[in-house]
C-alpha cells in the first residue's frame, strides 16, 4: 500500500504511488472531492495528471458511493511515510503532459450505466469487470502509445504488465475460454485451479490471491455471465508466460 | 606401503570413480525430467477431478475423498522427483529449485499439509469446508510455480 513497486510497462518502470492516509507522502491531506476527481479523471489534487498504469480508466466507472467507501477502507489503514519513488519511463512517455493528449485520445470518462434490457446478474458483472476488477487492464491490447484497443477488448495482449503476456478471455472456442462454463470460470478466480487442473500462474495468481478470491459467489457467477456476452475475438495469444 | 599395493589400491580408486561416473550417466536429463512432469500432471488430474465435482456440485463425495487421498500420496513425491539436477532449452523448471533447495522443500512441505487438510476436510463429507480446503491447495501450488516454474504459453487452456 505504500507503493514502490515498480509497475512495468512497454514503456518503462512506473512506480506504484503510496495510498497510505500518510499527510506528506501519501493521500492523507485528500479531501472526498480529490479523491474522487484522482479515480474517475486521473487528475491529482495539483492539478497533474495521473500516469494510465494508475487504472483510473476503469475506476471511472464506479459509483462515487463506491469510491468514498474505498477511501474511507483506505484511511482506515495506517499511514505509512514512504516519499514516491521518481518514475523511470522513457520519452515521449515521461513527459507528464502528454498524457493530457493520451486522455484526450483513450480515455472515456463516465459513471457506469445500467442497462435495462440486460439481466441483474450481467449489470453487475459488467460493473465488476469494467469498473472494479479491471481485467481489461491487462486482457485488453494495446496501442503503439498505450490505450486500450476497444474493439479489440479482452482479446488478450502479448505485453501485459511486469512483461507477461495475458491470454484471449473472450467466449471464442478456438483461441479465448469459450469453452469454460460459467462454474469453471467461478472456480478458477476462486482457486486458480483452470478447467484441467493446472494453476494459474504470474499476475494472474496475484490478482486471483489478492482479489478476486474474495468476492463472494454471486459475484463470481455475475462476472462469468458478463464475460460469456462478450464478443468473441479469434486471436492467439502465445507469448512470454510468467517467469 | 609397497608399490604393487599402491599400483592395486590406485587402480580400485579409478574402478570405483568410474563406477560412480557410469551411474550418474545412467539417468538420462529426459528421463528425469519426464519423471518429475509425470508427478506435475497426476497432481494436475486429481485436481482437476476434484474440481470438476466441486465446482459442478456433483453428489460423488465419496470419489472427491479418493483423489484427495491420491494428491496427499502423490504430494509427497514433489521434492523427491527433483532430487537430481536436470534442465532443458524450453523447459519448465528455473535453476531456483536447487540453488534455492530449502526453500523449494517447505513449497512442497506447504502443499503437503494443504493435502492433509484437504483428506481431513473430505473425510467429514462436509463440501463447503472441502472447497475451502482445495482452494488453499490450489494457492500451494501457485506459490510454488511462481517462483520455480516457468509456464509456456501452450500449457494455457
């Protein structure tokens, strides 16, 4: 929590920023309003912006009622005083203000939006997925400047965070999990165990560990429904594994 | 001592020497590592089994207690079926196994007590507390992998 971590990227290391309540080195000056603004519109209190690693492009999506819950957990939690570690990225990339015109370009800010002509069980999937979960994160492929490629979502991306490649988890037979059912899919963000037996591996165990394993049934089974509706794309996937 | 002593003594030396040379060639690198794979994809099999009963909420609960007890036998084959020292080009296995053996024993020693656990929980017929059981084995083995095994992009599913 008090960061440090370096986060790479394809363009660089970037270090994970401390979300302690600490006042100087962390977010404990934040008020409701900063913190707010800093998840949906990746812009700090100073008015900078945010670099995309920090996945405000999904926490856009959560329901400010969801945001201050997650601040008032994270204030919760003691302060720790750990000064953020300068950020190693490689230009264009370093320069901070790029990433105004990055946003401009990739980034669609807005509250998720229920639909009516969908299932309870896929809206909250759909929030799950796209605004808490962010698997799209590492799922999606990216561009040559690092946005998501939207019509390309979930089809897998062969440079995925800390240089690992993270498979097609669109519903396409051949190349994504069309052929997991929804129990299997419940099962393996809850054990990491995939439909053979084999384990999930890299960051997907640490997200799996850290998160996903947490969230109750009916949310897992809300995730799977939203995943199984998603537009299959053949693509594979083979590059580098966690190692 | 005299010299047809010393000649006899020297030449057993050698005999002995090669002997030990012989038998380590004995054991081809494919054949140890084929080994220790085949000790990987049992323990894959009766997870997998396992799995499929829990996660479809199958009522074979006596089955899940016989390969719970398979994985607890076979758990206890991890550090022996990578005693010998055996690596390929493309291989799974990092080079963390041995420089890093003491640590590569307690992974397998996690697993092992996560497979008592799990024969425990089976034995009571209770399924909740047994899939609360196979999750922490699932969790031993991904903590083992993360630092010991490289996984290949064709062992994806």
């Amino acid at each position: 929590m008090a960061g440090g971590r370096p986060i790479k990227t394809p363009f660089g290391s970037i270090y994970a920023t401390n979300i302690t309540p600490d006042i100087e080195t962390g977010i404990g000056a934040w008020s409701d309003a900063d913190f707010v603004r800093a998840m949906r519109e990746g812009i700090a209190p100073d008015g900078s912006h945010y670099y995309p690693v920090f996945p405000y492009t999904a926490f856009t999506r959560m329901r400010e009622r969801d945001l201050l819950d997650l601040k008032a957990y994270l204030f919760s939690l003691p302060p720790i005083r750990k000064k953020n570690e300068p950020n190693a990225l490689s230009p264009p990339f370093s320069w901070r203000s790029t990433l105004a015109l990055w946003k401009v370009l990739h980034f669609s800010e807005g509250e998720f939006e229920y639909r009516e002509d969908r299932s309870e069980a896929w809206n909250r999937g759909a929030y799950l997925v796209e605004a808490l979960a962010h698997c799209a994160e590492c799922h999606t492929p990216r561009t040559a400047t690092g946005g998501l490629l939207v019509d390309r979502a979930y089809a897998g991306s062969e440079e995925g965070p800390e240089g690992e490649s993270a498979p097609n988890i669109t519903p396409d037979k051949p190349t994504g999990v069309g052929a997991w059912s929804a129990s299997d899919m419940i099962w393996y963000l809850q054990s990491g165990f995939e439909p053979d037996g084999d384990t999930a591996q890299g960051v997907m165990w640490e997200v799996i560990e850290q998160g996903y394993q947490h969230l109750s049934e009916r949310d897992l089974d809300a995730i799977a429904v939203y995943l199984q509706t998603l537009k299959p794309i053949e693509q594979f996937v083979g590059g580098r594994s966690a190692d | 001592m005299n010299v047809r002593l010393y000649i006899l003594s020297a030449l057993m030396c050698c005999a002995l020497l090669t002997s030990a040379v012989r038998a380590e060639e004995v054991h081809s690198a494919e054949g140890i590592i084929t080994y220790r794979e085949k000790v990987m994809d049992v323990l894959k099999y009766q997870s997998g089994a396992i799995g499929a009963i829990l996660k479809n909420k199958l009522p074979y609960g006596d089955d899940v207690l016989v390969h719970a007890k398979g994985l607890q036998a076979t758990s206890r084959l991890v550090a022996p079926s990578f005693k010998l020292k055996a690596m390929k080009d493309g291989g799974g296995a990092r080079a963390e196994i041995w420089a890093q053996w003491d640590e590569y024993v307690a992974a397998a020693k996690v697993l092992e007590e996560a497979a008592d656990r799990l024969v425990a929980a089976a034995e009571t017929g209770d399924t909740k507390a047994t899939a609360q059981a196979m999750r922490a084995v699932g969790g031993s083995c991904s903590s083992c992998h993360k630092p010991f095994r490289i996984k290949h992009a064709n062992h994806r599913h």
